[in-house]
C-alpha cells in the first residue's frame, strides 16, 4: 500500500486511496513529524525522548517511544504480516528511520517543484509553481507550533513559500496575467506587508491593468510603513519602480517582472522584514514570527561567508526589536536562540559584538531570581562567546556557568554551545592545546550521539586546530577530512 504524508499543515497520512489513516495521539504523530524533518536519517531513540518530552522525560519514555512507533508502524502498514521488517518506519541502529519516497511527502514535493521552477521559463515554472502551493493547508507542522524541534523547519518552509507565492506572482507577470496576480497580491502584502519586492509586483501588476493611480497608492503606502514606522527609506527597487511609472517608461509594459540587476531583495533583506514586523506589531503572533526570524538567521549563518556577514548585520536588529518589547524571557530566547557555531579565535565586529554582551548582561539581570536555567546559560554562552579575544575575568566565568547549567540540565544542544564557549575562551596564554582537543573530543562525540551536524564539524575543527599545535599532522588531516566530508553533505544545524 502506497503512503503519502502531509506536514504543509496538521501532520497527517494518505492510503493509496486518498483517505486519512488513523496516526493516534499527538505524541505518534510528533514522532512522525520528527522523523518527517530528518530526511529519511536515523533519529536516535534518545533524542526522539528528549524532543517529546522537554525538560526531565519520565521514567518509562523510552519504552513510551517504542510503544509510539509499534501504533504507527500498524497505521502505516495495516497488511504486513506479524514479526516481518517494517518498509516505512524502520529501526536502524540507535534510533529510527521514515523511508518514504521522495514523491510521498508533501514538504519534499514543494520543494522538488520549487527547485525545478526556477530552471524553466515563464510558461514551463507557472504550473509547477502552483502544484508546489497547492498542498498547503496551514502553517507547516501546525499541530506543534511551540515545538523547538520543529521551529527551525517550520520557518525555513514557510519563508520558502512566501518566495513561491511571489516567483509565482513575477511569472503570471511575464505572461501577461496582471490582472490574474493582483488578488493574490494584494492579500500577500496584506499579511506580510514588511516584503518590499511583493509590494513591488503588486504595484507593477496594477499599472499593468491599467490602474497607475492605485499602482502609485501602493507605493507610498509601502513607502509609509517603511519611512514612519521603521524609519527606513524603500530600496532601489520600490523607488525605481515610483520614477519608471511617473515616466510612464514604456519597460514597465514589456520587461521581466523580476527587479533589475543589484536592484533585488537580499535574503538578508527578508530577513530584517520579518525582524520588523514583529517589532511593529506588538502581539504573541509578533512575539513568535521574532523567534522565528531569529531561527531563519541561525540558518543562514552556516550556508556560507554571504550567509554569515547577513545573519550577524541583522542579528542585532533581531535583539534590539525584542528588548523593546519589554519581555526578558523573549530577549533571553532571542539572544540564546543564535546557537551558530564559531571557531575564530577573534570576533569580526567588536562594536557589534559589545552590544549583543550588553544586552545579554541586561537580560541576565533582569531574568527572575529562579527558574529558567536554560535561558540562562544560553545568554552566559552568549557573553563569552562574543566577549573571545578580550582581557578580564568575564568571558572565562560565563562559559563555566553555561557548561555547568547544561550539564546539569542535561541539554546536548545546550552543552555543545557552553563548550563552544569555553573553547573561545582558551586562547589567553600559550599551552592549552591539549585542553581545546579534549573539547573537540567531547563535541565530536556528544553531536555525534545526538544529531547536531554543524556542531560535530565544530568538534572536528577545533581537533584540527589543537592536533596541529601538538604537532599531529596525521590526525589533524583525519579531522580536516571529517569536517570536509560532513560539510558537503549537509546545511542542516
């Protein structure tokens, strides 16, 4: 029997046939969306533990989780016969594996479409474009929507989709479908009215209906938003764009509906949007897309040099917006979330850096007196991570802090981010090398039990760096190759 998943909305399952199949409580399908976000990789059972149940697990979640994945695997595949191997959601190793094709699950065939639509012309990317929306049917993972485990993912969908919807609108554009465009446009600026290139497609699209008057009224309303509330001026675009229809340029009528060459947004630019709008619009749905932004620069950072210089320039604005708000548990959350790993020895940005301290120091101060441990040793790691490369007592008394709140938490994720922090903060005098490759030693295998990729290059890097101080050029080449290998095959955290 043929099984299709459905993530772009409630996590649910298809039969062959269309119909919905019976996946239990929410903890069965918690675990499906889990394994659904690996990608078909082995999720140990130890980590499945951990992200069902945050904070201290119960004594029987273990065998909870087995009990989980018996109900699912009779869901999935009702006819397999008793004590034969399940084909769909299998044991391997440690943990547990969903091997479903690539055509079976919602979130991968919008992405397949999306990728293959930005290869094609006009007439070829529209009804690829519109296959890749049409099975949404909500926000992404919407049965987990606190879920940190499904936060990095549900932001990364969600941001892809709004640049569907507008590639979507640039191509009715390019075939003369304005009028078709303009609906769709004008309800997209309305939820996301910080996206300065769909305020652009729908002032293009009314001139080219023939409504100049309506056209230059968006612009300046998009031009309000920016200059009033966020004391910005519109980008080239949005600007070039007011002159051409004044001009009446007759490109207007015949060119690309795309921007022209270094007129485009940058991700960066989506990015400090999505910070803004949650500044502006003081609510828990603001509080929450301020999180998220947060989570889509923590992605960004490890795709590249391009990718990091964006996510540190508008990492800021990101901590800025949430102290403005008032909440120090937000700004805590804000400023912990930026888990990117990070090996050099000196910060790029000192200004920069001073500042992200300081307000990690205020809301260390202004946290209540007990609880939330966790958010503490984050803004710890936070301190001595940016303060690196700096004389004083502080940087090597935040990172002891951190390391020592998550190893009593028993947080992975948090602990590789406190010994991150205290690698940085080994680089005071000569001769502790051998302490930085015991770190690395700890990070390799600590990310290695519990799936943090970009953390378990980290480790390899750092063992890299310490085995060629010690003169240990063999297992220096061992790491370098190790953190070649893992980088290649992966963008994931």
């Amino acid at each position: 029997m043929r099984v299709s998943f459905g993530v772009l909305g409630p996590v649910t399952a298809w039969d062959g046939a269309g119909d919905e199949l019976a996946l239990r409580g929410p903890r069965h399908r918690a675990v499906l969306a889990r394994l659904v976000i690996a990608r078909r990789r082995v999720v140990p059972v130890e980590l499945l533990v951990d992200d069902l149940w945050e904070g201290a697990p119960p004594a029987g979640a273990t065998s909870a989780v087995r009990t989980f994945v018996a109900a699912l695997r009779r869901a999935l595949e009702p006819d397999r016969p008793p004590r034969t191997a399940a084909a769909l959601l299998t044991t391997r190793g440690p943990g547990y594996a969903l091997d479903a094709a690539p055509d079976s699950v919602d979130a991968w065939l919008f992405e397949d479409r999306l990728q293959r639509a930005a290869t094609l012309p006009p007439e070829g990317a529209l009804p690829l474009l519109q296959r890749a929306l049409d099975p949404w049917r909500g926000s992404a993972y919407a049965d987990f929507p606190e879920a940190p485990w499904a936060r990095a993912e549900r932001a990364r969908l969600t941001e892809l989709r709004l640049g569907a919807l507008e590639h979507l609108a640039r191509v009715r554009l390019d075939l003369g479908q304005a009028a078709r465009a303009v609906p769709d446009l004008d309800a997209h600026v309305a939820e996301h009215p910080w996206r300065e290139d769909a305020w652009r497609l729908l002032a293009l699209a009314l001139y080219r209906t023939g409504r100049q008057g309506d056209a230059l009224a968006v612009l300046r309303r998009a031009r309000s938003l920016l200059v009033e509330r966020l004391g910005v001026d519109p980008g080239p675009a949005l600007r070039r764009l007011e002159r051409d229809i004044l001009r009446q340029d007759s490109l207007l009528d015949l060119g690309p509906a795309g921007p022209r060459p270094g007129e485009g947004t940058t991700p960066g630019d989506q990015l400090w949007n999505q910070a803004a709008d949650a500044y502006q619009r003081v609510t828990p749905g603001a509080r929450v897309r301020l999180e998220s932004t947060v989570n889509l620069l923590r992605d960004l950072a490890v795709t590249g040099p391009e990718g990091l210089r964006t996510a540190r320039a508008q990492r800021l604005a990101a901590v800025t917006a949430a102290e403005e708000l008032g909440d120090p548990l937000l700004t805590a959350r804000v400023i912990g979330a930026y888990d990117v790993p990070a090996n050099w020895t000196r910060v790029d940005d000192p200004e920069r850096s001073a500042r992200v301290v300081a307000a990690a120091e205020r809301t260390l101060a202004a946290l209540p007196d007990t609880g939330h441990e966790g958010a503490r040793a984050r803004l710890s790691a936070t301190v001595a991570l940016e303060s690196r490369g700096t004389r004083g007592a502080r940087g090597p008394q935040a990172a002891a802090e951190a390391e020592r709140i998550a190893r009593d938490l028993g947080d992975p994720t948090l602990l590789a981010f406190a010994l991150n922090a205290r690698y940085m903060q080994t680089f005071h005098r000569t001769g502790l090398a051998p302490e930085r490759d015991a770190l690395g030693a700890e990070l390799v295998t600590l990310a290695t039990r519990h799936d943090l990729v970009t953390f378990r290059i980290l480790g390899h890097l750092i063992r890299l760096q310490s085995l060629a101080a010690l003169s240990d050029w063999a297992g220096a080449d061992q790491h370098a190759r190790a953190a070649r290998e893992l980088g290649s095959g992966t963008n994931a955290r």
